[in-house]
C-alpha cells in the first residue's frame, strides 16, 4: 500500500483493495503451533479418539484437582507459617490434603495415570503444575 505524500490518499487503481487485502492477512488465523517456515518441533495437536474419551477427561479433572490441592497446601502452609491457624485448625486441615492427596493416588491408578501426566505442559510459560522434585 503505498501512499501520496500530499493527499495522505491511498494511490493507484484499487487503493481500498489492497487495503482490505492487507487488513485481512493481518487477521488469518495460523494454526496452533505453525510458523511462517513450517510446523514446530515442540508442538502437539489436540487428538481426540471416542476410545479414550473417558481417560481424557479425567486426565482434565484430576489436573484440575490437583492444581487447586497444590494451591490450598500452599497457602495452608503460608497461613501456618503466619500463626492463623489453632492446632486443631492445622491438623484438620493436614488431615484433609493427606486425604485427597490418597484419593488423586488412587484415581490415577485406577486410569493408568501417574502425577507427571497431569502436569500439562504449557510450552514457552512451562509446566502447569510445580515440580515436586525431592
């Protein structure tokens, strides 16, 4: 698009075209994980396969779980570390994220899955979840 340095007017024959032309390859769409030069080798696609909907979506709630369980321990432990809580208050609230701790356990066994599968990765922002390493 070129323009005349007196009138400020788009110039040549189809002026607005080419400027609809530009505007729209502006705004197309490229595909999750495709560059100008080509798909990237780090990308994944969405696959969906009726035989694995089940697992796929319990894969989802359990990261789901797992992700609110971290954040609730998390600030359970900030609130200890504060003096908020009475003795009873910290060992029900221990109590409670052992327990659901148990049940995220016994749910991905049930499903074939281990910690590590609910731990998305979220490419260039890293993983979903902290690591839980040591």
């Amino acid at each position: 698009m070129m323009l005349s340095e007196e009138s400020g007017n788009t110039s040549g024959e189809g002026g607005l075209d080419a400027v609809a032309q530009a505007a729209a390859r502006a705004f197309d769409l490229v595909p999750a994980g495709i560059s100008e030069g080509g798909p990237r080798d780090t990308a994944q696609r969405l696959v969906t396969d009726p035989e694995t909907v089940e697992r796929d979506l319990i894969k989802l709630v359990l990261t789901i779980v797992e992700l609110l369980r971290q954040l609730m321990e998390r600030t359970a432990l900030h609130r200890v570390d504060q003096g908020d809580l009475s003795e009873d208050q910290e060992e029900r609230i221990g109590l409670t994220l052992m327990i659901l701790q148990d049940r995220m356990s016994e749910l991905c066994d049930r499903y074939g899955l281990t910690m590590d599968d609910l731990n998305l990765d979220l490419g260039p922002l890293g993983s979903l979840l902290p690591r839980n390493d040591g």
